[in-house]
C-alpha cells in the first residue's frame, strides 16, 4: 500500500514571497504518479501540477514547480510570487500507474498544508 | 462546460433516514470515484467504478453502497446513515488512458445527527 506523508499542518507567508511545501510518499511501486492539489474555501479539488514518476525533469506550472525526488521519495511543491489567491489547503497524492481498463486509478491523499498567503 | 456535478451541496439528516448523493458527468468517462474527506486524514476512497455496471470497494466502503447504471451517473447510497459518515464528499472522474488527471465535483457537505 501506499503512504504520502505532509509534515506541515499550516504555513504562512507574506504576499510576493516564495514559499515550498514538502511532500514525501512511500511505495514499492516503480511506475506512478504524483500530483498537487489545492482546494481553496470554496471546498473545489483543483489540480495544480502533475509529475510522471518515469520523467526525470520536474514539471513546471506557471508560477509553480516541483522538486521530484525519485530516491528519496520527496515531492515538494515551490510557489513562487506567491498572492492572496493562493491561499488554500494543498494535498499531495499519488497514483500508480495501471493499463488502460485494468486496476484501480485511487488516488491516495497526504492529510494537507493549509497555506495563507498574508497581504 | 466540461463538469462534475454533485447534488446536494448540503445536507443536515438524521440517523437511519436513507439519502442518496448524485454525481454526474458529461464528459464521457469511464472511471469514477467517490471520496470521504475528513479533518487530519485528507481524502480517502469510498468505492470506485471502471464503467458500467463495474463497480469495486474502495479503502473505507463500509456503510455505502453505489450503482452505475448509466456512464455518466455514479450515485453514492447511504441506506442507514450514522453520525461517523459526516464529512465533505467528492466525486471524481476521468478517461481510462494514461492516467488522466481526475476531475472533482464541488463537493457535498453531509451532516448526520
């Protein structure tokens, strides 16, 4: 079974600033998936960035990017010019990797990071 | 609009009064899911379906049952509800190809007393 791990409840920091939230995750799965997702007061699941296990080059949305670290297991999320949109709660999952029309997509969910980005 | 629409938002019931959450889709997936989501726990899987009429449990599927008669509509059934199955629930869909990203409903905020 899978493990993802968020050691930081709640963070905080100044609008403009950069800001990292880690992520660490745990299987013996060799092909999978690592995705961030931000969830704001509204309750919306909107995803922010997703990672392919097998890609050695870590993904980059616009303003946020990943550290992926396949040996250690690390998935680290960096926000940069962060802004008062960005306050939310953020979940790391990951997902194994299954054939088409084989296997269950779970994602399996880390318990959260509530972010507030203070003005 | 490309959607994921949950019914209802919100719900206050009481213990042992059947209740049914939609979830609906129009986007032509053949998986989906439903998620508890709980303080400190993040979000777990309740059950999950790869098509019609193909359903399987997910992590924490007891007390629920779900249906899948039609692609586009997952309903979750809550037949005896009990106050420990209050929480946010998601829907969650997408194509079975590569691992599409999934798409979330709004969410359904259940309470029961």
């Amino acid at each position: 079974a899978q493990t993802v791990t968020q050691s930081q409840p709640e963070m905080s920091v100044q609008e403009a600033e950069t800001v990292t939230l880690s992520c660490t995750y745990d299987t013996s799965e060799n092909n999978y998936y690592l995705f961030w997702y931000k969830q704001p007061p509204s309750r919306q699941m909107i995803l922010v960035i997703r990672q392919e296990a097998y890609k050695q080059q870590n993904a980059t949305e616009n303003r946020f990017s990943v550290n992926f670290q396949k040996a250690a297991k690390s998935f680290s999320l960096k926000i940069s010019d962060s802004q008062l949109g960005d306050t939310a709660m953020y979940f790391c999952a990951f997902m194994k990797h299954t054939e088409a029309n084989f296997g269950n997509e779970k994602l399996t969910f880390g318990t959260g990071t509530r972010l507030t980005i203070i003005p | 609009e490309a959607q994921v629409t949950q019914n209802p938002r919100y719900l206050i019931t009481v213990t042992g009064k059947k209740l049914t959450v939609t979830c609906s889709q129009n986007m032509n997936h053949e998986y989906m899911s439903w998620y508890r989501q709980d303080p400190g726990l993040g979000l777990r899987q309740i059950y999950y379906s790869m098509n019609v009429e193909v359903t399987d449990k997910g992590d924490v599927p007891e007390g629920y049952k779900v249906s899948r008669k039609e692609k586009r509509n997952f309903p979750l059934i809550l037949e005896s509800p009990s106050p420990n199955q209050t929480s946010l629930y998601f829907c969650a869909s997408s194509l079975i190809q590569g691992q599409q990203p999934q798409h979330f409903g709004d969410g359904t905020r259940l309470s029961i007393l």
